[in-house]
C-alpha cells in the first residue's frame, strides 16, 4: 500500500517514541498530527533472530600412545695396539777397521 506517495523507509526502531526521533519517518516534513488518518496501522514480523549460547563442559579422552624403544647396535673401530717381541743376537768382531772414505758418484760445485 503506497498512499501519500509515503514510501517505506526501512526499519525505524522505537516508533513509540516519537518524540525523540524528530521528523524520522514523516513525509515531507509534516508533522504526527498531520500525517494522513486514514492509513491503517501495519504490524511487520521480521523473521526471528537465532541467538545461541554455547556452554563447554569437560570430556575426558583417553589418548593412548605407544612408545616404541629401538636399540641400535654399531660397530665402530676402537684401536687397541698389540706389540710382538722379537731377540737376535749378533757377533761383532773386536777388531778395528779402517774409515772408509765416501766417494759420491756426482762432484760437489762450488759456489
């Protein structure tokens, strides 16, 4: 229904407040007393809000978790030094030999 050329302008809050709203939702500046009598009064039902409240409550959940003990075995070089002993005897004459001069095979330069 659009009579007056009154458009609908949306949700107005409070309607039963008028005095506090001013001129919202008059036409053309007019005031409550001179808006048009015969427009019948509309209810509008907007659809309902859903308002949830959410309450936690404890739950005790029995994790299991198996673990697993892997021993592991490496061989690794260790040095362990292992001496032998050997003897020898030898005879060594008490007689006294010359010194042996060295020969080389190439002559020394001079510098």
């Amino acid at each position: 229904m659009n009579r007056n050329n009154y458009n609908y302008m949306g949700h107005m809050g409070n309607m039963g407040n008028m005095g506090n709203m001013g001129n919202m939702g008059n036409v053309g500046g007019m005031s409550g007393a001179d808006f048009c009598p015969d427009c019948p009064t509309q209810t509008i039902y907007d659809p309902p809000i859903t308002q949830f409240e959410n309450y936690y409550h404890p739950q005790l959940v029995n994790v299991i978790q198996n673990i697993e003990t892997v021993k592991q075995h490496h061989c690794c070089p260790v040095y362990k030094h292992c001496y032998t002993h050997t003897e020898k005897n030898v005879m060594v004459s008490s007689v006294k030999r010359g010194k042996r001069t060295r020969t080389s095979s190439k002559k020394r330069s001079k510098k």
